[in-house]
C-alpha cells in the first residue's frame, strides 16, 4: 500500500491555492512584527510557486516545461528554506511559527505526491 495519494493535477490544486495563501495570509496575520522580511518572503514565494506552476508539465500547468519531478525538488527547496529562514533572519513569534507550519505542510505535501 502507497501513501502517495496526491496525483499531479491534485498537487497543482494545492499549488494554486498555497501560491494565494503565500501572498494573502501575511496581511491577514500582520506577518512581519518580528523583522520585516517575513512579510515579503511569503508574497515573493507565493508569486514564485504560482509562476513555477504555471512552468510545470502536469495538467493544470500552461508552458509544462518543468517536470513534475524537478518542481517536487523546488517544493523540497521551499520547504527546507521555510524552516531555516526563522533561525538565519531571527523571525519570532508568530512569524517564525507561520513558516514553519508551512515548512511542514510543504514537506508532508512532497512527500504525498504521486508522480502518475
């Protein structure tokens, strides 16, 4: 038996819906209290993962010139970097918690993702 449920067009949804979350939850939460770059990090990754979504070669993707392998290696890439960041930019509080949550969610997201 595979855990592996979330088929690529399954994950683009994801993908869409995180990319918006990225860009709407930092003023939502007011992200930021702790240094500023908390704020903006969340609005230039959720524009990232849209445009990488767009790239990727699955069925909701417009230009497919990515594979969907190598975007589940950019997602493994976000979310090593969403759980380093609170440590390396000193984020506190809820702005340190809010990635890694998404450090989390993005790891369990890679590690459910079906390639067929």
């Amino acid at each position: 038996m595979t855990l592996r449920f979330i088929n690529p067009t399954m994950h683009g949804l994801a993908d869409y819906s995180a990319g918006l979350g990225l860009i709407a939850a930092p003023f939502l939460l007011n992200l930021g209290t702790s240094a500023p770059l908390a704020l903006w990090f969340s609005i230039l990754t959720g524009i990232a993962v849209i445009a990488a979504s767009l790239l990727t070669d699955y069925k909701l993707g417009l230009l497919r010139t990515i594979p969907f392998e190598g975007h589940l290696a950019i997602d493994l890439l976000v979310a090593i970097t969403f759980m380093i960041l609170p440590f390396a930019a000193g984020f506190s509080g809820l702005d340190a918690y809010y990635y890694w949550v998404n450090a989390a969610v993005v790891f369990l997201v890679v590690a459910l993702s079906s390639e067929v």
